[in-house]
C-alpha cells in the first residue's frame, strides 16, 4: 500500500486557553482539579478527513491535554490532585482515532506517538516534581491509548457496572503495539507480572472487576452505586499527602510570534532554515534587562520573565519543526548574548526554587524542554562563535548535540562556562545530566569540569573535552561548512537511528525503554504490511474484510 499523501502542514495551536478547549473541560474544586475529556466527533484536526468516535483522539486532543497540565502548574497552586474522567457514559477513551493513523503519513504517526509520549510523561512529572496527586477516574471503557493515559496516572479506579474494562487491542486487532509507552508502564511502573502482561496484551476484550484489581492492572474497583462518593473520598485522601503552595499563581499568556514557511520568530528564541528546507539554525538569546530575584519580582515580571519565556518558546519551536518541517535533516544550535546576564538570571531562579513553587517550576519547564530538544529527531550541531552565550542553561543546549564546533580564534575569542544548572536540575531520559552522559566513561573528566571557575576558551574547553572540534581561524570555515554539508545529505533514516541510540548511553530507565526501544520499533511496525499493507490490519479496520498477514516471522 502506497504511504498516505497527507503532507500539508497540521494546523497548530499550542497554546489554546481553557476557555477554548474543545475537547476537554477543566474545572475546579478547591484543592482538586477536574479534567473531563469530552471529544468532539466532528471537530478533528483535520476536518472532514475522519471522525473522532468514542472519545478517540488526535494531536488537536493531545495538545489540550498537554495545554492543561501545564496551565494546572503554573496558574493553580491551590490544586492537590488532579483527576482524569470522561464526559461520555460508559466510554473513558478508545485511544488513539484509528482513521485518523490510517489516513496519515508515517512521519506524522511517529511525531504523534511521540507528543503524546511527551505528555503522559509530563502527567508523570506532575506527580513526582509537584505535588500534584494524579488519579483516572476510568468511569467507562478504556482500551489502547485511553488505558495508556489512564497508565499515566498514579492511581487508576475503574467503575464497576459490569461492562467496563482496560484492554491493550493493538496486537490483535491493528497489527501494531500500544504506541505511548504501555507496554512498559505495565511491566515497569505496575510491575504486572510478565505472563499476566502477555496475557492482557493479547485480549481485545480486555480485563474487568476483580481480576484487574489482582494484576494490578487497576488500583480499585469501585460499584457503581458508590463510585461519586468513594471517589470523593479517595482524592480527600491524595490530597491530604500533597504539599500546600504559598504564593500566588502566574497566568501563562500566549507567546505570539511570527510564524511563516521558513522561520519561526520568538523573543529570545528564533528557527531559520535554508532554501533548501534541510537546514535549521536555532538561536536561542540571553536575558534583556533585570531579571527578577524575588519572590515578587518573579510574579511581576511574569510571562516576561527570561528563563520561563525562553524555554517555553524553545519547546514551541520544537514540536513546530516536528510537525511543520519534515524535510529538516541538521539543525545548528546558536546563541547570542552576554553570558554573565544569562548566569545571573539562573543564578536568581535556582536560588528562588528552594522555597518558591514557581521558580521551582520554571526549572522543571526548562528541563522538559531540554527533554524535547533531546528527542527531537533532527541531527543537532551546536555552534560556539565570537558572541555566543553557551553558560550553564544554554551550555544544555552544547551537551545535548551530537557534535559541536568551537572557534579558537584568539582576536576573536569564544567562551563556556558551567553553572549548578549543569549538576543536576535538568536530567536526560536516563535519569543522569547532560554533562554525566557526555562523560559516561570518564567521570572524574565531569567533575574537572564542574570545578572549574569562570569562563573556559577554546583552548580549554577542547582539553576539558566538552566541546568536539576547536578548529583555529584558518580551518574554521571550511572545517564547519564541509561537515554541515555531509551531515545533511545523509540518510535522515539512518541518523535518526543513530542518534536515537547513541543519545540514550548510560542506565536503562522507563523513558529511554520508551523512546530507544518501544518508539523503535512501533515505528518500524507502522510500515510493515501486516499493519498497513493493502490487506493489513490497520488498513481494514473498519471494513468488511479481515486482514491477512505475511506469517514469515522477521
């Protein structure tokens, strides 16, 4: 079967207000937040090309969700639990729309996959960093993607009214695997014994009432007779063990930016490409001005603060090259400013953090986005010239390239520098920083570096190892042209699988069998015949025939 034609840009609007949703209520309770999902068939993302039936999503759900529990962060600190629910009676959600895979690219399916990756695992972050029980109210069916969100939860009740159930249907009814990570949160973060996984995972019917509860599959099943008022309960419960948040919250205004074919123009962050399209260089700038170093400053300054605006645009422009520049092979990381305003701006926000909720969480945006910077399957060189400011938050950006080009140039001089921010604040998916991984067979070479002092020049930085090449003035320019050159006329297949591996040295962890592993190889399944053959189960869902598959196992 030929690959679906759909190429046209996706409309995306990252930041809708709660007002705006079209797909999700969120509402609130005192210290609990309520999230309802309530689809709307015929509002997909790309209308009129499928229907989005039995709470399915799209990317236009994901981005909602997404939207929300950011905004549940930074705008409601009085918010202790967060509860998942649906609208719709006797349906969770059914995951991910099938018609809407069907009829997608293979580029798109495996950018989907991976944004609401990226969004369970926020789910997750929430719980874990702040405070904020979650909890999935499975007051329906929830099969595939829906189990998976639910998956995303710490704690899953499930009504009992003698239909509702959680399956895992992709095996045998797609021909593909549960895409967002669900297969690993069953055995990893449920610890489901593996034959009871197996058996789950094969079942289109899934798994309902008492049995559930035994393969911890579920947290509780509650009656339905009782489900409004234990669940009250419950979350009275989540939430005493939460933490109280004093201060006030910040209200997330849209970024705005120009955004056209080409570039997409920020404040502090900026993406250009070639006329070739193969081509990015992305500048990030430093700070503008004082920077807040107070509790009141920080809420003053709000939305304009430097670090939140700069790592939220960073992450805007990374699902946009996802989504809306396919044929982007090599991106080029720059950035521009004056060093010492950036270290004091982090300086002022890592002191903040020990006791302010909200520096705390600029910190954990910042993470996330370096997270997606990570993840992002474009080759990353990142660029060291006169005017650059690669300290502590934006030295993350040098750490998280595949390679990196550092001009020696004494009448020109270049310079890096660490900061705390470099220690510890911002993990990679294997759970160790940036600096470890770039160090993981010399660890000694990690700590010489933390140790040292100020700015480092060329020079040092080479012998420090932390940067790959630091040609001197005469190699410069051709040493940087030739190897942008041969990078982008590679294979982006192949670098892709290349990067993804060598990226994730280090501990196996939850995220990286998420991303290294599973993401792997469903993107390998999307394109067998089995899957989306001319007789393959994705294909013929739906229709009146029954796939047929290549029994040759691979």
């Amino acid at each position: 079967m030929a690959e679906p034609t759909t190429t046209s840009p996706i409309p995306l609007r990252l930041e809708p207000h709660p007002s705006e949703y079209v797909h999700w209520k969120l509402s609130f309770e005192g210290t609990v937040a309520k999230l309802e999902m309530n689809v709307q068939e015929e509002k997909a993302l790309r209308d009129g090309e499928y229907i989005l039936k039995l709470n399915s999503y799209d990317l236009g759900v994901d981005v909602e969700l997404a939207d929300a529990i950011q905004r549940v962060r930074f705008e409601h600190p009085e918010v202790r639990v967060l509860v998942v629910s649906s609208a719709i009676d006797r349906i969770f959600c059914s995951g991910a729309n099938i018609y809407m895979l069907g009829s997608s690219g293979h580029g798109f399916k495996v950018n989907f996959c991976k944004f609401t990756n990226e969004t369970r695992l926020y789910l997750e972050d929430l719980a874990e960093h702040s405070g904020v029980a979650t909890v999935a109210a499975v007051n329906g069916t929830a099969s595939g993607g829906g189990y998976e969100l639910a998956l995303a939860c710490q704690k899953i009740f499930l009504v009992d009214d003698g239909n509702s159930a959680v399956s895992f249907p992709e095996t045998p009814l797609l021909a593909v695997l549960p895409g967002t990570g669900g297969l690993t949160r069953l055995v990893d973060k449920r610890k489901v014994r593996r034959d009871r996984a197996d058996v789950f995972s094969t079942l289109v019917e899934g798994i309902r009432g008492k049995r559930a509860v035994e393969w911890n599959l579920v947290d509780e099943v509650i009656p339905k007779s009782r489900w409004t008022e234990t669940l009250k309960t419950r979350l009275g419960e989540l939430g005493a063990k939460s933490p109280e948040k004093k201060g006030a919250g910040l209200l997330l205004k849209p970024l705005g930016g120009e955004i056209s074919e080409g570039t997409i123009k920020h404040r502090y962050v900026t993406l250009e490409t070639d006329e070739t399209g193969r081509i990015g260089t992305l500048t990030m700038r430093g700070p503008e001005g004082a920077q807040p170093a107070t509790s009141d400053a920080l809420r003053a300054a709000g939305n304009d603060a430097w670090m939140l605006r700069a790592f939220r645009e960073l992450d805007d422009v990374l699902v946009r090259i996802r989504f809306h520049h396919p044929k982007l092979n090599l991106l080029l990381l720059k950035t521009a400013g004056d060093p010492k305003a950036v270290l004091s701006a982090e300086r002022s926000m890592l002191a903040l953090s020990e006791s302010d909720w909200l520096a705390k969480e600029v910190l954990l945006l910042a993470k996330r986005a370096l997270k997606r910077l990570d993840l992002t399957a474009r080759s990353l060189f990142a660029v060291i010239e006169p005017g650059s400011c690669f300290v502590g938050s934006l030295l993350e950006l040098v750490l998280a390239a595949d390679r990196s080009y550092m001009l020696n140039d004494p009448d020109r001089p270049t310079a890096l520098e660490l900061s705390p921010l470099n220690a510890g604040p911002f993990p990679m998916s294997n759970g160790l920083t940036r600096l470890a991984t770039h160090f993981l067979g010399e660890p000694k070479r990690a700590e010489a570096a933390l140790a040292h002092q100020g700015p480092i020049d060329a020079e040092k930085a080479d012998a420090l190892g932390l940067v790959t090449f630091a040609p001197d003035e005469l190699d410069w320019e051709d040493e940087v042209r030739i190897a942008i050159e041969e990078r982008a006329n590679f294979s982006p297949d192949a670098l892709t699988g290349m990067e993804a591996n060598l990226r994730f040295a280090g501990p196996e962890t939850m995220e990286t069998k998420i991303f290294g592993r599973l993401s792997a190889w469903q993107n390998w399944i999307f394109q067998r015949p089995n899957a989306v053959g001319p007789k393959g189960a994705l294909t013929s869902y739906g229709k009146q025939t029954r796939p047929e598959f290549d029994i040759n196992r691979t």
